[in-house]
C-alpha cells in the first residue's frame, strides 16, 4: 500500500500537538529504534557518516551511538510537528543560547548575520527561538516532493515567523537572500553541511573530503555580513525548567565568533578558504555530540557515485 506522504505530514502537524508529551516521544522511540533496526540505506549511510566522526569506535560502539542518533533524529520530527502548539514560555524553556554576544554585536546595529549550520538537534525550535528573542529569520528550504508536502512545510516555519526561500523553482533565491541581508537586522541559518545544488565546495571534514554549501561564504562575501558558526545539541531538562518546558529535552543554540577572514587570501579562493573554516566549527562541535547530527545522506567523496561526481567537477570546471 502506497503511502501519502503529504496526508501523514499533515496529520502528524495536527494530531502532534494533542498528545501527551511521554506518549509522543514513546511514539518516536518506537518509530527511531524500527527504523534502526530495519538498518535501511538511511541508517546504514548514518553510520558510515558517524564512523568518520568517531573512528575510534568498534561495530558494537557505532552500532549504539547510530540508534542513539536515530532517536535524536526522531525527537526532532515529534517536536517538530508539535511546536506550533508550544506556547512562547515553553520554547523559551526548551532553549539554551551560548554566544548571545556575537550576534548582538551586529544585530544591534541593525546589521544581519549569515549563520552555517547543519542538520543538528532541532533546527526549527531554534529558528522559532531565535524570530521573536533575536531579529527577523530568513531561510531556505530544498523543495520536497510532492508539492502538498513542500507546501505543508512553508507553511509550518511561517507560522512560527520565519520568512522561508524554496531552494528552486521560485526564481533566484541567492538574489533574494542577498537583499534579506542588506535589509537591516536579521539572520539568516543556511544548513550547508550538504550541497544540494551540486555548486557546492569540497572540504575536508572530520579528515575525509565532503561536499558541502557555498552558500553562506558566499552570502557573506557578497554583502559583508559576517558569517557565524551555528550548532545545536540536545541537552537534559531537569526541575523546573523541565516541567516549564513540559519536556525532559531542550536544546542548545551554539553561536560561535564571526569567522574572520585574512586580507591576504585571494578573491578567488575567499569562498573555499571561509568555508573550511565554518566546517572546521562545525566539525567540532558534532564531534562533542555525534549523535545529534541527523545526516542519513551521502556527503563524503568516497560515498558519491565516480562517474556522476566527475560529471559535477566538470561542469565546475575544477579538475580531479
């Protein structure tokens, strides 16, 4: 039987919400330690993925820390569903943000900030977060199919106040980004820890070369807004901030120094040489929490099919 995906979103966005909390992360567990269990090509990509930021693992530890993932990674989908039903003082519970400082250094005078992030612990909560404590949140999202699904999402990050670009078919987005950041206070988090567009940058990444986002080096260099490193963690609610949370997880939103970038490096390397740093952040900080990182997807080099990666070097015009 063939499923509607759009419909189980949809109803997943309603139903959610009404559920009692402890039932709803049973529900995810159940749902994470199946999937886990399968060991479909998601789970077996996460943890070839993990097995790079862990290498010291045995088969037994890394089969552990991907299970561990996969109920971080479901944990995200049930909140995520639920959060339009979480009032202000229960978002504000969930949340801890470290290196308010760096932000504030130019949102206060009224200046937008790029931040690179990546798949880790819930990006929607902290996008929520951050529209109504900090500036005016402005995105991209890839194009999911089928189109009601695509749809279903927009419309649940608008609704939490976030202005929301579709990756294609919706004319030039970096144009779009590019006036969102000239336009005064405001942030603006790229997930670029995988290239979407096969325009990205190749990078070194936990010692191996990956395919990441150009975007937010290159946003950054085209209107002088500084790039800051983002990373966000789960971490344990307990006493009365869990029961204010009216959950035993909140996350927390890393916000790293803007990455400075030296005068002496070409313009023509300027895009790589600040994206190597902004993954180097990155890396760290899924190093300190590996199971956080939901990247079910191919982003190493000796995971992508030779012939078809050749093709994308070539149309880049960089050699092999």
């Amino acid at each position: 039987m063939k499923v509607d995906v759009a419909r189980a979103y949809a109803f997943a966005w309603k139903v959610a919400g009404r559920l009692p909390g402890p039932v709803l992360r049973g529900l995810c567990d159940l749902a994470a330690d199946g999937a886990w269990l399968r060991r479909g090509g998601g789970v077996r990509q996460l943890e070839k993925n993990l097995g790079r930021v862990r290498p010291e693992l045995d088969a037994r530890a890394l089969r552990r820390l991907s299970r561990a993932a996969m109920r971080s990674y479901m944990r995200y989908f049930g909140e995520a569903f639920a959060l339009a039903t979480m009032s202000r003082e229960q978002v504000d519970a969930r949340v801890r943000a470290v290196g308010m400082e760096n932000l504030r250094a130019f949102t206060d005078g009224n200046q937008a900030v790029v931040l690179a992030l990546g798949h880790t612990g819930n990006w929607d909560l902290a996008g929520a977060y951050c529209a109504r404590a900090i500036a005016p949140v402005t995105t991209v999202a890839e194009r999911l199919e089928p189109e009601a699904l695509f749809q279903e999402f927009v419309a649940f990050r608008e609704s939490l106040g976030i202005t929301i670009f579709a990756l294609t078919g919706e004319g030039d987005v970096f144009r779009g980004l590019v006036r969102a950041a000239r336009a005064g206070a405001g942030l603006l988090p790229l997930l670029a820890d995988r290239d979407l567009t096969s325009k990205g940058v190749e990078v070194d990444l936990f010692g191996h070369r990956a395919r990441v986002a150009a975007g937010p080096a290159a946003l950054a260099i085209t209107t002088g807004a500084p790039l800051v490193t983002t990373v966000i963690y789960y971490e344990r609610l307990r006493g009365a901030q869990r029961r204010a949370a009216g959950s035993p997880w909140g996350i927390v939103i890393q916000f790293n120094k803007a990455i400075h970038m030296p005068t002496d490096v070409p313009r023509a390397d300027r895009v790589r040489a600040m994206t190597q740093a902004w993954v180097d952040e990155f890396a760290a900080g899924v190093r300190q929490r590996p199971q956080d990182w939901h990247m079910l997807q191919k982003v190493f080099v000796d995971d992508l099919d030779p012939e078809r990666y050749a093709q994308t070097l070539a149309a880049q015009g960089t050699p092999r």
